[in-house]
C-alpha cells in the first residue's frame, strides 16, 4: 500500500515538473514572440516609457529578448528632456544604449509591466560646478536622479560626466552602481581621469534622500590626485600637487558628519589677491572630523604636519567653528620656533614682517592660541583673539 502511495507521488511530481517546463517554455515563446514585434510599436512602448519614467523621451531603435525567465527592452539612440517645468534650465541627456528589465512576477501580479532594472552606457553628463553661494541643482543632474530612483538595480558603465565652469572643464569617466530594496539603497561609484584624478564612492543608507531630516546612512570615499591643479582650477584656484585622501561619512536626520584623513605634497597654492605669490608646502597631512548641521559647521584637526625646506610644524589639535557670520579658532600647544620657521620659509610675508621674526627668534610654546570674529565677512572688525 505504501509502495503504491510513493509510485503514484513519484508520478505526480513527474508530471507536474513537465507540465511546468512545457508552461515555462510556452512563457519564454511567447514573451520571445512579443519582443521580437517591439519595433513595430516602437512610439507606442515609447510613450509607455516615457510615462513611467516622467521624461520626454526619444529612441533611434528598440529591441527586445528574454534573457532567463526576465524580458529586456533594448534601446539605442536614447534622448531624455525634462518635462518639469518647475525646473530653472532645459534639461536633456544622451545616452548610446540602454536595457530595461521587467519584473514578470511584480508585473503579473500587478497586471501591468514593472520596469526593475537599467542599464545606461555610453552616457555623457555635462554638469556645471556651482558657486559656493549656489544651492540650485543642475537640471541635467536633477532629471538623471529622478529617472535613477524608479529602478530597483541601476548600472552605469562606458559612460562620462564633464566639471565645467566658465573656460574650464574636467572629464571622468564614470561607473555606478546602485542597488534599492524597499527603502535601504547601496551605491557604489567610480570616477577616473587619464591624468592620474580618481574618485570612489561606496556606502549604504536609509530612508528618503529628499527628505534629508529623515536619511541615514554610512559612506566610504577616496580621492587621489597627481595633480590637484586639474580640479581645483573648477573653483578659481591656481594649485599644484599631489593629494590622497580618505573619507568616512555619516548621516544621520539631517546631520553630517566626516572624517577626512589626508595626505598632500608638493602643494602650491597661488594667493587670489597676489597670483605672483605662492603658499607651498612639502608635505602636510592630518585627520580632520567635520560636523555640518542646519546652525553650525564645525571642524576638529588632530596631528597635523607641514614640512617646507626642512622645517617641520605639528600642530596636536584645532577646532574650527562657523556660526554663520561668526568664526572661531582654537588651536592647542604650537612651537613658536616651528612655526616662524615654516612662515619664513613660504616668503608670503613682507620684507619687514620676515625682519622682524627672523630678528626675534621667538622659542617656547604657545599652550593655547583662540581667535573668534564676528563677522568672517569682515574679520578685521568686531575680532577678538587670546593666547598663553
């Protein structure tokens, strides 16, 4: 009795795997068949993009295969225009090719198709660098979020983003990745330079980025760097240098806090009001922790050293506190013998200030030095300063 139980199972589970490999295999025939017609509908699946990505959207050619059990439109040729008019700017983007994959099961359960995951490559991005007084984002940029957001898994290969401002532009090369699951989303960014710049970025958060009081999230960022003067000549400065950075961070509802460990050489920097005169040192590294929240930024400094021509200045700790107008310095134990050795050393001094240190041959050790002013604006009024 028992044997016959186990044969008629054993049957029943041979039929039913057969019936669900004939029906999977009408599936995948099916869905092939369909995609394969793709081009002859290619405005209306068009429109049906463009409404559930938001944008004004333009395609040369469309495609479609079932790769596994997940149909893939492909797209080349594509041209996205930003159909928010509440936007400052006319927004538009090109990208070579791009797949979108659709969820089948989320899409028969819903009885309509899910988009689930992009892939753009061969995508050029153009942004311009803002002022520091700036606080609009680029509409190119904004419209490229927007689209990004609606995939749970997005792919960026092959693809650039150009820093322009005024004259001056900077192209890297860029691969992204994000990966979204309810509301935890990962990230992982590369950029690089054929002239030695790179960046990455990688990390996890939570909650809505739009909603910045109510984000958290954890990030790990590099930056090198053989010659800092390609970047920052994007804000106005006139450098040189070598640059290796590390970054940690944290966000936590509306606060964010980074810790920068960093290390520079060969560093000049030409003085905005002086361009003939420079600041330059050998070397200079330390760790920095910055705290920015809706009142304040605030800025701790430990182990700092800057080398020049032999001389050597440590600097154990400072802090760093903008309460917007007002500044405050704090800057723990200096060597007075280091620090005018450094200073003569740059020659940004005048001929008579160089004289007067180099007469006075201060020694011994400030425990203490605090500078706070009232307006950074004007930080030769309303300024107060102690040491001891």
């Amino acid at each position: 009795m028992l044997e016959r139980f186990h044969k008629s199972l054993a049957r029943l589970l041979w039929r039913g795997v057969l019936c669900l490999v004939v029906l999977l295999a009408i599936y995948v025939s099916v869905a092939q068949l369909a995609l394969d017609m793709l081009p002859r509908y290619k405005q209306a699946v068009t429109e049906w993009l463009a409404g559930q990505l938001n944008v004004s959207l333009r395609v040369e050619q469309l495609e479609g295969q079932v790769r596994g059990f997940t149909p893939e439109l492909r797209l080349t040729g594509l041209q996205l225009a930003d159909t928010d008019v509440g936007r400052s700017g006319a927004a538009s983007l090109q990208v070579a090719k791009a797949t979108i994959s659709i969820d089948p099961w989320a899409s028969l359960m819903a009885l309509q198709l899910r988009p689930e995951s992009l892939q753009l490559a061969g995508m050029a991005l153009d942004v311009t660098v803002p002022h520091a007084s700036s606080t609009s984002i680029e509409p190119q940029l904004a419209m490229l979020v927007d689209v990004l957001r609606r995939f749970a898994r997005v792919s960026v290969v092959d693809s650039s983003i150009g820093l322009r401002r005024r004259d001056e532009r900077l192209v890297f090369d860029l691969d992204l990745n994000l990966r979204r699951y309810r509301s935890q989303r990962d990230i992982q960014i590369v950029l690089g330079t054929g002239t030695g710049e790179r960046v990455t970025l990688s990390g996890r958060s939570m909650g809505n980025p739009s909603a910045f009081e109510q984000f958290n999230g954890q990030f790990y960022g590099t930056f090198m760097a053989a010659n800092v003067g390609e970047l920052t000549r994007l804000f106005g400065l006139n450098s040189q240098g070598q640059a290796d950075l590390e970054l940690w961070i944290n966000v936590n509802q509306g606060v964010v806090t980074t810790t920068v460990d960093w290390a520079l050489s060969g560093v000049k920097l030409a003085l905005t009001d002086s361009p003939s005169r420079t600041v330059q040192f050998d070397t200079l590294s330390g760790l920095a922790a910055v705290e920015i929240d809706a009142q304040q930024s605030k800025v701790a400094i430990n182990d700092v050293s800057l080398g020049l021509a032999g001389n050597e200045l440590r600097l154990p700790r400072a802090t760093l506190v903008y309460h917007k107008p007002a500044l405050s310095v704090a800057i723990a134990s200096v060597d007075a013998e280091q620090l005018a050795g450094v200073l003569l050393a740059q020659g940004v001094l005048s001929d008579k200030a160089s004289h007067v240190i180099a007469s006075l041959k201060p020694r011994g050790r400030a425990q203490q030095f605090v500078w706070h002013v009232d307006n950074i604006a004007q930080p030769l009024e309303g300024g107060q300063h102690r040491h001891k």
